[in-house]
C-alpha cells in the first residue's frame, strides 16, 4: 500500500513570491491534515479536512495561506507571498477517519524562504 | 487548549541499556496519546498508541504507561538498539475549541544510541 505521497520534497523560494505545496492521501483516507513543523519540534497542526470539508482552519494564517482539497481527494496548500519565517517543514497527513485514530504521515516539503 | 510536555530534550544511552522519556499533559479530557518515531529528514511514524482506558501497553522492546490522575505518560524502550537513534515525539489528542479535536504534540526527543 502506497503511502502519503508529497511534492515537491523541497523547495527554495525567495520572500514575496508565492509557493505550493501539494499532498496525496492514502487511498480511502477521508481525513486529511497539514502540518507546520519548525526545526527542533513538534508538528503544529494548520488545517484538518473532512472529505472535501474544511473542518479545523483555526490555526490557518489566513491572510497568505489558503488550502483546498478537491473531490476528497488530493490537497494542495498555498502560502502568497511567502515571509521569511515561513521556512519549515509542511507535512501533510492522512487517517481513515476523524477522531482518535493513527495519522500516517508523508514526508514533507522543506520550504526555504531567502 | 492542551499543552504537551516532553523531557528530556536530548538522551544518550549506551546500546542495550534502557531510556525512558516523559511526557506531560494539561487537558483530563484527552484520551489518545500516541508516539511517533521521526528519523531524520525522514516521516514521523507511529510506533505505539495508549487510550485512556489502558494503563500500559507492550509491543516486543517498546511499552508505554499512563497515568491519568497526574496526566503523565512514557515511553519506555529496553535493550536500546544504533537503529533506535531518532527523535521521539508524543502527542495528545484533545478538545482544541470550536467543537474540535487534535493532536498536540510535544517538542521531541532526541535519542541517541552509543555502540
């Protein structure tokens, strides 16, 4: 079974411009999250979907990051424009459902933003 | 919302011996902790889970307690392997506002093992 599948796995941008990041679940997946993780700690979650829903955006900077998720399925996350201290590791997750259940991870983008 | 505690921030041991990392938590109503392993440039995996109905749990070197009246639990790792080298994380699932839940996470372990 493939796992969380997420690309690019890096990517150097400079400040001002925009960037995207883009997550496959597992399939039969319904519950889909982004996760910011800084050097040296834990992930922090950003957003939290629902099939096609957005159930759990609180965390969100809203003002230059928006997420979609299409049909249920794929997930892509959007930073515009990007600030310097948005460099970070965004991993995207995936469980069969809401709740208190294993979340399977991917392997994240390394974003650096000069 | 919950706050997650992890100590300590770095551990070294000499392979084969035991290591054990402590997490701490703040909400009574969180009842999923799970571990997650993450080597490094590498995913977090989970390695085990404990519910809040359980007070321990063993799987073959790995085991996890809980104690829900002072909302702490640990990882327990005996006969430490070169291959146990990563960081380790736990989490705590909880109410976060706004009629959800998530998991909180600690800031990680780094755990070393010595040949």
């Amino acid at each position: 079974e493939a796992g969380v599948v997420q690309s690019p796995r890096y990517k150097i941008i400079e400040k001002k411009q925009p960037v995207a990041f883009w997550c496959n679940p597992i399939s039969g997946h319904n519950t889909l999250y982004w996760y910011l993780q800084n050097l040296g700690q834990g992930p922090e979650l950003l957003i939290r979907y629902e099939n096609e829903e957005a159930v759990d955006d609180s965390q969100l900077p809203k003002d230059r990051f928006s997420a979609e998720r299409l049909k249920g399925v794929d997930s892509t996350l959007k930073i515009q424009p990007a600030e310097l201290g948005d460099s970070a590791v965004y991993l995207c997750a995936s469980s069969l459902r809401q709740g208190p259940n294993e979340q399977f991870f991917g392997p994240g983008t390394r974003l650096t933003v000069l | 919302g919950e706050n997650v505690e992890q100590h300590p921030s770095t551990l070294s041991v000499q392979e084969g011996d035991s290591a054990v990392i402590k997490c701490t938590y703040s909400d009574s109503a969180s009842n999923y902790f799970p571990w997650y392993k993450q080597e490094l440039g590498k995913r977090p995996q989970l390695i085990i889970d404990i519910r809040s109905n359980v007070g321990e749990k063993k799987d073959q070197r790995i085991a996890v307690t809980l104690n829900k009246t002072a909302k702490h639990f640990s990882l327990h790792i005996t006969e430490t392997q070169p291959e146990d080298s990563a960081v380790y994380f736990c989490a705590a699932y909880a109410y976060s506002g706004a009629g959800s839940y998530q998991l909180t996470f600690g800031k990680g372990t780094k755990l070393s093992v010595i040949p």
